[in-house]
C-alpha cells in the first residue's frame, strides 16, 4: 500500500567562497518505479556524491531545508523520482552540496521559484515543566552524525513500517507499536516527525545533544502516521485507506510524549513557504 517514505535534510551546511556553487558534473536519470517499496537515500563520501529514487520535493526540501509541506508546485514534483551521481569540483566542499544543488535545479531542471512566509498551523515540541525524563547521550564526536566525514542517509517504508538511518547509529523507526529514535537531536526529531503528522513539528524545546527514547503509539495512531507519510511522497491510495486518518488522535499522541516530559501543542507560527513557479519535467544534458 505504501511505497515511499520521506524526504531527506543535509544538516549544517553553510556555503563557502563560491557565489555560486556547482557540481563539476553531474548524471541525472529516472529512477526505476517500485510498487510496494523503494530504499531512497543520500551518500556523499569524499567528491562523490549519490541520491537515491529521491522526488523533486524531496531534493528541494533537503537543498532549501524546508519540509515538503512547505512547497507548492506542480502535483509531478512529489512523485517522480530520480538518481543523481555528482561530483564536487576540486576547492570545493561538502559543506556546499545543498547549495549544489540548489544551482542543479535551476540549471538542469530549468527551476524558477520564490520564497513566501506563510502562518502555519503546527506542532510545538517543547518541554513540561517537571522537566524531560530522559537524558542526553554522553558526547562521542566519533559517533555523531553532524560531524564531517561520510555521509550517508537511507530511508525506506512498506505497509508494515519505516526505517530513517541517518548513519553513525542515528536513526528512527515506526515499528508494530512505537517509535524508536536512537542518537537523535531535537531539531532533527521535529523534521521527521513532521513528515509522519498533518502539521509540521517546530522543535521548542532548545535542547542541545543526541537522545534515544521509545514512544508508544497507538495501532490508530500508527497507522494514521504511515498513511500521512505516504501520502506527502506522492502515493495515490485508495478513499478506503485515507478514511484511516480519521481516527488518528493527536491527543493520545500527546500523551505518549507527555510521558517523556515533551509537550506537543497545536499552535500557530511563521514559517517559510517556497511556491515553484516553473520547472520542467526533464532534465537537460550536463
């Protein structure tokens, strides 16, 4: 029922020296559709960098660190998909691939595109005043996934559950009854929880480190969650299947992570919106 899961976000990446940072080449191609489950992912590991059965949304949400329900445009750009070989020029940096991209977007895919902030309805992650009942994992620079080296992040999903690997042992599953997070940090949790719910996830908690933590869901909670996730990929699924979302309850979801000590509050806030005004369907020659 459900093929895709997610979209991917390149954290801490700030661009350096060039104006205009750009790939000293790069292969674009069409990925091969899978019906019932496709791995999607991002490998970078010295010059070479790969993405995996990723979306149009899903490239510019990672290069503009959005989420994808912060994008409009065309209905093709959440479910076509494809799989990108580049190289970072020599001088340049992994710290430039999300603005790499940015300028494969424009220049391949003819992308023409502005920025709007819009007042979004969301979900503030923040923290009760008890305070957490977990606790930060003991700081291991080898073991952290924001620090330089080999990049790899790898996602995939059928009807019976996801995986987020983020690498260095950092990743989120939704299994039969929870999820488990393992290394993760709170602006990151807030992004993938984001793609899971009907609102984005704002992280207001201010929270420094990685955490691991199990959160207990219920089998409508759960199965709400999948559909959401599939259905911002772009899979069509049947009227039967969407009905399902009406007995997902963000109460009992707030519950579960009252018990950590989160809160998860309905609010309103300011976030940036990116409206594609034009991008072609077929990429040009390198």
């Amino acid at each position: 029922m459900i093929r895709a899961i997610l979209g991917f976000i390149i954290t801490a990446v700030v661009a350096l020296g060039q104006t205009r940072p750009e790939f000293e080449v790069a292969s674009i191609k069409p990925a091969n559709d899978q019906i019932l489950q496709v791995g999607v992912g991002l490998h970078i590991d010295g010059a070479q960098v790969s993405l995996t059965a990723l979306s149009i949304k899903d490239i510019v949400a990672m290069s503009y660190r959005v989420r994808p329900n912060q994008i409009t445009g065309p209905d093709w750009i959440a479910n076509q998909r494809f799989n990108i070989a580049a190289k970072i020029p020599d001088g340049g940096s992994q710290n430039q691939v999300r603005e790499m991209l940015q300028t494969l977007l424009a220049d391949r895919f003819q992308m023409k595109m502005h920025e709007e902030m819009r007042e979004f309805p969301v979900y503030a992650l923040g923290i009760v005043k008890g305070g957490l009942k977990i606790t930060a994992l003991p700081e291991d620079p080898e073991s952290d996934y924001r620090n330089n080296g080999p990049i790899n992040i790898a996602a995939g999903g059928t009807g019976e559950g996801a995986v987020m690997n983020l690498g260095k042992g950092t990743s989120l599953t939704l299994g039969a009854s929870s999820f488990e997070a393992k290394k993760l940090d709170m602006p990151m949790l807030a992004d993938l929880l984001s793609r899971f719910t009907d609102k984005p996830v704002v992280d207001m908690t201010d929270l420094k480190g990685l955490y691991d933590f199990t959160l207990e869901l219920t089998p409508e909670d759960r199965t709400a969650m999948l559909i959401r996730a599939a259905v911002t990929q772009g899979v069509v699924l049947p009227p039967q299947a969407l009905r399902a979302l009406d007995f997902g309850s963000t109460d009992s979801l707030t519950r579960s992570f009252q018990k950590l000590g989160f809160t998860f509050e309905s609010r309103r806030t300011p976030l940036k919106f990116l409206v594609i005004d034009s991008i072609q369907k077929t990429p040009t020659e390198n």
